[in-house]
C-alpha cells in the first residue's frame, strides 16, 4: 500500500468530527486531495463530459502564470544588475531576481493561508483551491522593493474583507488579488506608484526613475523617441526587459499565458479578447485627438498594449469567473469597457499612471448589473407565452 | 457644453454623491434590496434632484445671498443663513408636489415606490447638492446639469449595489455581520474601486 495513503488513513479518525482535531479537519481534507482523488465516485450515469473541478481549473491558471513568474524573477534580477553598472548572465540574474521574489510569494502564500485556514476551521467550510490562484497573483503585482510586512497586511485585507467576509471562494464581488493591490496601493503609495521599482540597486536605497507610462516627452519631440533613450523601446516593452512590477513587464509571457487559458478555456476569450479590442480602439480614437503631442494620449495601440499591466490584467485578473460577469454578451461589454477604462485613465489620469488594476475592480462592480440587463434584454425578447 | 458635459461627468463619475461623498446613504442601504425598486427611487432622485437644484438656485441668488435682496431696498441684508431651512422646506415641497403628480398619473409606480417616496425628502444627497452648488458658486444653468449628474451618480451607485445584492444573496456571511454590517462592506468596497476617478481633472 501506498505509504503516503497510510499516514492518511491512520490519522483520519482523529481529523474527523468526532476526535481531537476535529476543528482542524477542513485542513486535513484538503492535504489529503492534494494527494488523493476524492473516494466518493458515481458508479451509476449520468456522467459527467469533464473531470473540470476547482482543483484543476485552479492548477491550470498556475500552469498559466508559470512563465510570467519565471520571467518575473528573472528580469528582477536583470534589472538589479544593470542599476549596480554589470550586465549578469542568465542564471545569476535569475537567482538573485528568485532570492527577492521568493520572500514576497512565501509571505503571500503564508499569512493567505493562515487566515483561509482560521475560517476554513470555524466557520466549518472546505479549504478551497482559489487561493493558490489569489496568493500568487497578488505577488506579482507587486513591485519588488515592497516591503514583506505591506505584503502581510495587503493579502489579509484581500483574503478576509474580499473574500472571507463572502463566505469563501465563489461568492465574493471583486478579485481578491485585485482588491489586495488596491488596498495597499491607496494605503502606501510611497512604495506602489510613481516611480520605477528596482530590488537591491544599492546597499541604501534603491534607485528610482519614472516607468514607462509616467514619461512624457517635452519639448516638441515624439513620445517613441524619449522612450527608447530611457530604455523603453517597443520591443523591450514586448519582451519585457523594463523595470516595474514583478509579473507585468512581459506582454510576450503574458500572452503565452493568455492563450493556454483561452485554449483549455479556463479564461474566457470573450473578456480577453473585447478588453484588447476595448483598448485598441480608444488608443486609435486619443492617436486621432489634436493636440496630443508626447504624452501617452499620443503613443497608439501597440505601446498601449505592450507598456504596464494592461495584458496581465485582462489575461489573469478579469478572466476570474467569480467576479466577471456571466453571460457572453456581458463578458464581451465587460472586457472591451476595462480595455477603455484602461486608456481613459492613462491619459486622463495624472494621478494614477497605471489605470488596468482599477478599471477591473470598477468592472467587478458593475458585474451583477451587466449580466441583470443582458438578461432583462433576453427576456424581452421572448415570444410572449399566450 | 463641453464645461456643462464635463460638470455633468465630473458629478457622475469623479465626484459622486454617494461614494465619493457619502451622501444619501441611508436609502441607498435600505433600498437596494431590489432592482426593480433601486431604480424606480434612483430615477424618483434624479427627478427630484433636477428640480430642487435650480429652484433652490433661484431662491438663493434671489432671497438670500448677500446683497440680493438690493431690489427690494436692502443692499446691506445678509440671508444666507437662512439657506438650510429654506432649502430644506423647498426640498420638502416639491417632494410632495411629486408625490402627488405620480399618485394622480402612475399609481403603480406610487404603489412600487410606497414610503420612499416622501423619505427622499430627508435624503442627505439632496440637500448635500444644493449646498455643493451654492458654495461651488454654479451658474443657473451649471444648478441644474450639477442636480442632474448627482442624481444620475446616485442613481448608478445603488441600482449596481442591488444588482450586486442579488449576486450575494447566497453568500455565507458571518452572523454578526449578516445584514446591514454585510451591506456597509460592500459600499466601501465599492467606494474604493470608485476611487480610480479621483485625480481626473475635468
């Protein structure tokens, strides 16, 4: 027999409702499926087409952000190396890049866990697989020189108020991750906006600069040319070798990402696919406005696509299908409306120069509201039963 | 126009009354348990809204701002602190001139909205406009596009929390915050997502 079995069926007197940790048992459960498929199978039809449970939608989306988290420590690493004045190779960039995103991840995963298991445990509710998704994302939105106890608070902020206080995974409003961010983004702004975030550029501090959607060109010259001096060419911004937050800076990884959620249709194409649309067509339509000239207003759908986070947003954070809407026509308003939000804020706004985190919560908002007219608008168009 | 378009998207979006201001809170609580009834009051609001601003302009660039009443021989007379009652008298008029207008053409939509009807009356977000549009210094015009896009702000707020009600009606929340404590959250949720408009300047 399977030893690993063994250990769990030797203690599974004690984690069931009648031993001694009979509290703890939701922990137990869910160790125990990580391993084990569940005993209690149907032995009689009907069947079901797909063995698509949480657990394997939810280790999909890891699959999914496995090369964005790559490259992320890696180009961390990268770009502590070039602040210091040495150019590193693969290997030493990707493990001093890991040696500062490892830290982030096992705080996030840690305090995340610990509250999902203090609820799990009193409130008598299965540990549910989401937070694997929430506990990594949330890091990678981070910028690499935020501090380990803002990570702390900002997941149990995330964990408690935007999920817990729902009653677990599949009936919060907002995106935990997302709602993580925006916590400690309005709470610290010193540490989560405005300048360029670069791990371990000095023994001191580290240095600052402006990321590629705070420049503005001045003096009459076009926004591409001032770009590319401060390292921000297209194709940097494409592959992702600019400093920024840790999972963003790749469109590239992004979008590998994207399309192994779109193919295994875990993510839904209708939302990743009317967001870019959304911010295609509202770049094209500021392109056209007079009197633009060097600032973002200006730089067309190609730099608005591949600069900040706008692809990991609508890849990984709207595509949640808690808190997206769930009718098609809904998804498709959903998506294209963050992808015009995006836009409208990154021009428009001085104060955020990043607009992809907020657009999708104000989205999330307005979910439930989308899906109660696209069916209000369904209804109506019945033939009426008389 | 493009100032009044921008007043009208500034007082929807950047400054709403409800969650950038939270004001009027206490129907948007109370009545967001449906859709249906959420925008039935949402548009009851906006009427209101759009009436009271201007008529309560009127009153006070007439009657009671410094000054005004120099046509009736009294440049030196000072009535602007007569401007909460006034303007809370106003508000309670036409409330009751509305009321009656709808029970007289629509009592179905009198029977829908039932005891909140007479309850905008003391809905902080319209007298909270009025104020706004008098210490803003808005021009007649400006009174009624600002009553407008309060109103339509206010409307937008509570009609996507019922919406959002109707999404958690299954949610498990814990006992001690089952209820209004639960509703609270979601309003400050909402709140911040709301917060990416601050900083706009229009």
């Amino acid at each position: 027999m399977n030893p690993i079995k063994k250990i769990f069926e030797l203690l599974e007197y004690d984690f069931s409702d009648a031993g001694k940790f009979a509290k703890l048992g939701p922990l137990f459960d869910a160790t125990k499926t990580f391993f084990f498929l569940p005993s209690p199978k149907n032995k009689m039809g009907p069947f079901i087409r797909d063995h698509l449970d949480l657990k394997r939608y939810m280790s999909f989306v890891i699959i999914s952000l496995l090369p964005v988290l790559f490259f992320g420590m890696y180009n961390t690493g990268y770009q502590s190396g070039l602040a210091r004045g040495e150019t590193l190779e693969f290997w030493a960039s990707f493990l001093s890049g890991a040696w500062v995103v490892m830290p982030i991840i096992i705080v996030s995963y840690g305090v995340g866990f610990f509250w999902e298991i203090l609820f799990a445990a009193i409130r008598r509710h299965p540990i549910s697989e989401g937070f694997l998704v929430t506990g990594l994302l949330f890091p990678l939105t981070l910028p690499p020189t935020i501090p380990l106890w803002q990570v702390a608070l900002g997941i149990s902020f995330g964990v408690v108020i935007g999920k817990e206080i729902f009653g677990g995974t599949g009936r919060n409003i907002l995106n935990p991750a997302l709602t993580a961010r925006a916590f400690v983004f309005f709470s610290y702004p010193v540490t989560m906006s405005g300048n360029v975030w670069v791990a371990g550029a000095d023994a001191v501090d580290g240095i600052t600069g402006a990321t590629a959607l705070a420049v503005n060109a001045e003096g009459g010259t076009s926004l591409f040319s001032t770009l590319s001096d401060q390292g921000f060419s297209l194709s940097n911004l494409f592959f992702g070798f600019v400093p920024g937050s840790i999972g963003e800076t790749s469109a590239l990884c992004c979008l590998i990402g994207a399309v192994f959620l779109m193919v295994t249709r875990i993510g839904n194409y209708r939302i990743i696919l009317g967001g870019i649309a959304g911010l295609i067509i509202t770049a094209i339509l500021f392109y056209f406005l007079p009197g633009t000239k060097g600032t973002w207003a200006d730089a067309g759908p190609l730099y608005h696509l591949c600069a900040g986070g706008f692809l990991f947003g609508i890849s990984f954070m709207a595509t949640d299908p808690v808190s997206a809407p769930g009718t098609n026509p809904g998804r498709w308003i959903f998506g294209f409306l963050i992808g015009f939000l995006t836009v409208i804020l990154r021009v428009a706004n001085p104060a955020f120069a990043e607009g992809v985190m907020l657009a999708i919560l104000f989205m999330n908002v307005f979910a439930p509201l989308l899906d109660h007219l696209v069916m209000k608008h369904r209804i109506s168009k019945r033939i009426p039963n008389v | 126009m493009g100032d009044l378009l921008s007043l009208f998207i500034n007082s929807v979006f950047i400054g709403n009354i409800l969650l950038a201001y939270f004001l009027g809170i206490c129907s948007f609580i109370a009545v967001s348990k449906t859709i249906e009834t959420a925008t039935g009051l949402g548009f009851a609001v906006v009427f209101v809204l759009t009436v009271t601003s201007p008529v309560n302009w009127l009153i006070y660039h007439g009657l009671l701002a410094p000054g005004a009443l120099a046509w009736a021989g009294y440049p030196g007379l000072d009535l602007s602190f007569l401007k909460f009652i006034t303007f809370i008298a106003v508000i309670a008029a036409i409330v009751q001139a509305v009321e009656m207008v709808i029970d007289r053409y629509s009592p179905l939509l009198y029977a829908s909205l039932g005891v909140f009807l007479p309850l905008i009356a003391v809905n902080c977000a319209i007298l909270g406009t009025s104020l706004f549009m008098v210490e803003r210094n808005h021009t007649f015009i400006e009174s009624v596009v600002f009553g407008a896009g309060s109103g339509t702000g206010w409307m937008l707020a509570i009609v996507s929390m019922a919406a959002i009600r109707k999404k958690v009606r299954y949610a498990d929340v814990p006992a001690g915050l089952d209820g209004f404590g639960f509703v609270m959250i979601i309003a400050g949720l909402m709140a911040m997502t709301f917060m990416m408009f601050s900083g706009i300047t229009l």
